[in-house]
C-alpha cells in the first residue's frame, strides 16, 4: 500500500491521467440500432429518458423520422407525376427515383420523393387532390429523441474530458507522459467525431420525410390489401383478364403453329407418303 502512495506521489502527472480514463472506460458503450456506438450507462434508453424527464420534451422540439406511403387511382399517371415532381421541388424537397411504365392493363408510376417535414401536409393534400382515389394511405414515425439526448450528453462528457487532457498535456513534460495523452487525446476525437457525425444523420433524417408513392390507372395494380375478402366487382375483373390472357396464350400457340406449318406440312406429307408406299409393298409381298 505504502508502494502505491509512494508512486501516486512521484508520478502525480500519470496518475491523473489514469484517473480521467477509467472515467472515460467505466461509462461503457453500447450500439443503437444503425449500429453506431451511441449510448453508454448501465441503464437503458427508457430508464434513462425517465430520470431526465424526456417525456415532458416539446413536440416542436422532438426528434421523430417520418416516412409514409399512397397508392393513388388517377386518370392520368404521368401527368400527375410530373404534378407532383414540380409540387415537390416549390417546397424545396427532391425526388429520390422515379419509375413509368406503360402495361396493357393500364398506366403504372413509382415515385419516391422527400419533403422537409414541415412540408408534408401539403404534399399530402396534393396527392389527395390529384386522385381519383387514395386506395392506400400509411403513415409512420420513430421517435429517436432519446436517442438523440443521449448523443448530445455522451458528446459533451468527450468534449469535456478532451480539455481536461489538453491542459494536462501542456503541463506533461515527459516524453512518454506526452505520448500517452497524445494518443488518448486522438482516441476521444474520434469519438467525438462519431458522435457528430450521428448527430449530423439524426438532424437531416428528422428534417425531412421520405414518402413512397406508387400512381395507377388501374386500382389491381396498385400494392394494397382490399378491406373486403370478398368483392365480387374485383372478382368479375380478375375472371375477364384471365380469361383475356388465355385468349392471347391461344392466339400465340396459333401464330406459333401457322408459322411452323411451313416446315412441318411437308414433313407431314413425306412421312404420309412414305408409310403409303411401305403398305403397298407389304400388300404385293403377301
């Protein structure tokens, strides 16, 4: 023990050093759900936001990542998507991809697009406009506030504990005090970096919402699940399209045929007079 106390007082630089991290060390780490190390306490999220009262944040002032979904009968597919990249770019949002096609049952469009969130009303209001029916609508949200709170405090503890080892730094002059602070000093920054660079994906994720729009002339091809098992109006659709495509599977087994027949027609011929002559032959013979 006397050891101990002997060595703390003759290397009073040092020991301060290892005191500030096993600090650092014993808050632990753990990962959020993008895989990112964010957290760090032996308690978790929910706890956490507890004891700091993060139920009572403003809604103005939370952190939620939105993203919703339509499916949308309109007249004109094309036309209404073109309405709608224009209407997006007036509220300063962009269109991630967009995809037309031109199938016989009817004009068919993806659009995904981004908004700022405060924007998505009248973006919604659009798509409601613009269609004959909004067959689908979802709508959803995670709320990553604690999440978020969670970074900011982490991110102030490195910050903190950095300066401390930067004025330590200044003090050190020995050249492996000097070393050692160096290296742990390059550790926290890129933590600290991290954790910004989290908190950066966390504003831009929240500032603006993604929304998935599929467009259709025909409500069948649009992704939704009916809210009747059974209508016998879909019903009847699905029966003519079926019986359409059998239709069509005949037409072109007989196109196929009319147009091998040419070879085939005297194949048939050759083979018809072959076996013909063969039967006279046996006839002589017997």
């Amino acid at each position: 023990m006397q050891n101990i106390i002997d060595w703390i007082r003759n290397n009073k630089l040092t020991s301060v050093l290892f005191l500030i991290l096993a600090l650092v060390l014993f808050q632990g780490t753990t990962k959020n759900k993008y895989g990112n190390t964010i957290v760090s306490d032996a308690v978790v999220y929910q706890e956490a936001a507890g004891k700091r009262g993060l139920e009572q944040v403003p809604a103005q002032q939370r952190r939620v990542i939105t993203s919703s979904s339509f499916s949308l009968l309109v007249e004109k597919v094309v036309d209404t998507a073109d309405a709608i990249k224009l209407e997006v770019e007036k509220l300063g949002g962009y269109v991630i991809n967009t995809n037309i096609s031109h199938p016989e049952s009817g004009d068919y469009a993806y659009l995904s697009i981004r908004v700022p969130t405060d924007k998505v009303p009248s973006i919604q209001k659009l798509l409601r406009d613009k269609s004959v029916k909004v067959v689908n609508e979802n709508i959803s949200g995670d709320d990553i506030t604690d999440q978020y709170i969670d970074i900011q405090e982490r991110l102030t503890k490195l910050e903190n504990t950095k300066r401390r080892l930067e004025e330590i730094m200044v003090l050190a002059k020995d050249v492996d005090e000097i070393m050692m602070v160096q290296q742990n000093i390059f550790n926290l920054q890129d933590q600290i970096d991290s954790y910004k660079g989290q908190l950066k994906y966390m504003n831009e994720a929240t500032a603006t919402s993604l929304i998935s729009i599929d467009l259709s002339t025909d409500e069948l091809a649009l992704p939704y699940t009916p809210l009747d098992v059974w209508r016998p109006g879909v019903v009847f659709k699905l029966a003519v399209r079926s019986m359409l495509g059998t239709l069509q599977q005949l037409g072109t087994a007989a196109i196929w045929l009319a147009v091998y027949a040419v070879l085939l027609v005297p194949v048939l011929i050759a083979v018809k007079l072959g076996l013909n002559i063969i039967r006279k032959r046996q006839s002589k013979v017997l």
